[in-house]
C-alpha cells in the first residue's frame, strides 16, 4: 500500500534478513507489544514467558536477563523490579496481608526496616525485630508468615545461622526471604540452605558499573513464584531495556570481580586490624566478626564490603575530618563498582543494644590498587 509521508514516519515495509547474531542481546524496547492477530492477542497472558504481552511483563531482554538470574543464584524463576528495594517491597506486599506478622534482623537493610515500620503502622501488619544472632525459634508466632534473613547484615556484617533460621521457620510453616546483595549469588547459594526466596540489588555487583539501578527477586517453587508474581503486575514493577542490558553487560565479569574485591577488602582489613585507632574490624572472613564460623561454613568467598569501628577516644568530628581527608574513597551510599567508598554511621541510632562508643566506618573496596588505598588510608589516620 502506497503510504503518505506522514504514515512513512511511521509504517516501513522493511523486514531485517534473518542470519544476523552477536554475543550481545539486543535491546528490545517497548510498551506496546505487536501480535500477529486478534486471536493471538486474546489468547495471550501476562504471565505467559514464552509469549509476548506488554512490555510491563517482560521482552526478549528482560527475560534472557531473569533466566540468567535464576541460574546465578540457583533458583526457577525470577522477577525484575527498579531496584533492590522495590524487589523487597514486592516480596512484602506479595506475601503479607493485614493480621500477618514478619521478622526483620535488627541489622536488616535501614530501608526495609522503614518499610517494616510502613507496614506496622498502615497496614495492619506486625512487623518485629530480632538479634540476628540469637535462637530465632521463640519469637515465631502463629501470625508470622515471613523471616527476613540478611548475611551478612550490610552495616554491621553479623552472619546468621541461615540453615538454623530456616529449620526453625519451616517447622512452622513460615516462610524464610533472604537478601542475597553482599554475596551477589556467587558466594552463598540460599536455596541449598533452606531460604525460599532470594532477594538481590543488582544494583551492586551484578550491574558493576554504579550507573543502574535494579533489583530481583527468585524462587524455586512455581506457586510462589505466582505469588510473587501477581504483586509484581499489580504493582507495576518494570525495567527498562537499556538499564537489564547494563546489567547483562556486567555479568560476564561478576566472579572475576567479586574475587579482586575480596582480595583488595582482606588486604586493606588486615592492615587496618593492625591499626591502634581501630577498635574492630568487622569483616566476615575476620575470626572476630560475629557469625565468622557461620561465614566459614557457609560461604565461598567475600566481596569488596566491610566496617571498621574507631577506637572510643576519637570524636565522631575527628572520624568525619578523617573520611573527608581520603582521596581515593568516594564519600556515597551504595557499592559494587570499580570505585571505592566510605560511609560512617550512627550506629547508636540504627541498632537496638548497640555497644561500643567508636565511630563505625563501612567500607567498599573497590578495583584500585590496595596499595594504593592503603596509603590513602595511611595518610588520613594521620589526621587523628
Ligand atoms: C543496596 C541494597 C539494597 C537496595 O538496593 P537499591 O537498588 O539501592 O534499592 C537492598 N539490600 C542491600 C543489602 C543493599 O545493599
């Protein structure tokens, strides 16, 4: 049909020959999704992964991303979401309802507990704290449908007994969500200890880059899976195409990364452990860190983040002066790329029964030359 150039703008007649292929996937962006006929668009479903619907429930590029997620972390099924804490809104929303319960670890993700909090006060949904390192058993009660277990806990790096939680949630029939971030799925497959959701920021080392943000949620079982699913539509839980081919993009290198992070973030812990203005190193693979033998025995490696605690005589407006003094380490939420970074916290104010008076400092060793962070770290102690 001959068209008018206002339709050419629009409509083209070319079809791309088949043959071309890459190692790339291609970005797919859409909204609209085309299908061949009416029949075809009514016999299609959201949920469907062979088929297309609409570009909120997945493309070629979405997909391809999901499948290789699932197979990291050693799970069926996965689902993208903006980031890593729309993927923990989305495993809340989709899994706890008004009269439920839920048990956080006190050193959960700052941003869940908020949520948590949201939910406690909003929602009609109790929402609980426990020490992530005690006997989780006696605080289960008959309304609790969820266990958040965080390892190690991102701030102050406790590892739980993941196999210990897991048994004692399943005895009752209480399902067990697990933020995965630190490890990035290389390092500690959940599923082979019990967790029945795996929850990661791919924000961090599956993307590299510190440039996207995402997030994912995986499973194992079809029916929660579902579950999960659902809340992910409802909610309206896209990414875009060009951010999942970041992603993509990053993978290929996680593992070879993740293992020049952990060697630079043992290098620089041990250095610093040798410091006197260091009160506690605070780093899994450390024999001190609470949880080490947890670590020991359930992990294949670190990554690139740890805390230190300064000595109690330092002021906290000494420890800032310190950390602006640093050139190498970028002052910034957030870690997984190439950069590295420092962020102090006020420990008193996030954790219940706190102890020790020290600045805590986290930090992300990033690809530099720990050297090279070393001296920079060197030369900002002389501060003190
Ligand atoms: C960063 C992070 C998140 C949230 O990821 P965003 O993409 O920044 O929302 C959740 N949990 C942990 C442990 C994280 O480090």
């Amino acid at each position: 049909m001959k068209k008018s150039p206002q339709t050419a703008l629009i409509h083209s007649d070319y079809t791309p020959p088949d043959g071309f292929a890459a190692f790339a996937p291609a970005i797919h962006h859409a909204s609209t999704v085309l299908f061949d006929n009416v029949a075809a668009l009514r016999a299609s479903g959201w949920k469907d992964k062979r088929s297309y619907t609409y570009g909120l429930h997945g493309t070629p590029t979405t997909f391809t991303l999901e499948a290789k997620l699932a197979a990291i972390d050693g799970g069926s099924f996965c689902l993208l979401a903006p980031s890593g804490l729309s993927a923990i809104a989305m495993i809340n929303l989709g899994l706890l309802k008004s009269g439920d319960d839920v048990l956080l670890p006190d050193n959960v993700y700052a941003p869940n507990r908020e949520l948590g909090r949201w939910l406690a006060s909003d929602f009609g949904i109790s929402a609980r704290y426990y020490d992530p390192m005690a006997d989780i058993a006696g605080q289960i009660l008959p309304t609790t449908r969820l266990i958040w277990a965080e390892a190690p806990g991102s701030v102050t790096m406790e590892v739980p007994d993941l196999p210990a939680i897991c048994r004692a949630a399943h005895a009752r029939g209480v399902l067990v969500a697990l933020d995965n971030t630190w490890s990035g799925g290389l390092l500690l497959n959940g599923f082979e200890h019990g967790v029945d959701i795996v929850m990661q920021a791919l924000t961090k080392y599956q993307s590299g880059g510190s440039d996207v943000l995402m997030g994912a949620v995986i499973t194992r079982e079809r029916a929660l899976n579902d579950r999960l699913a659902l809340a992910h539509m409802r909610l309206g839980l896209g990414v875009s195409a060009d951010d999942a081919y970041l992603v993509l993009r990053g993978l290929p290198s996680m593992k070879l990364r993740l293992q020049a992070h952990d060697a630079g973030a043992r290098a620089v812990a041990a250095w610093l452990a040798a410091r006197p203005e260091i009160a506690r190193v605070l780093h899994p693979a450390f024999a001190d860190c609470p949880g080490h033998a947890h670590w020991q025995r359930d992990f294949r490696g670190a990554g690139g983040l740890f805390s230190v605690v300064f000595d109690a005589r330092y002021s906290e407006a000494q420890t800032d002066r310190l950390v602006d003094a640093l050139t190498l380490f970028g002052i910034g939420y957030s870690w997984g790329g190439a950069h590295s970074l420092a962020v102090p916290y006020r420990m008193q104010a996030m954790r219940t029964g706190w102890e020790g008076a020290g600045t805590l400092l986290r930090l992300y060793i990033g690809l530099e030359e720990p050297a090279d962070l070393i001296a920079d770290l060197a030369q900002a102690l002389a501060t003190l």
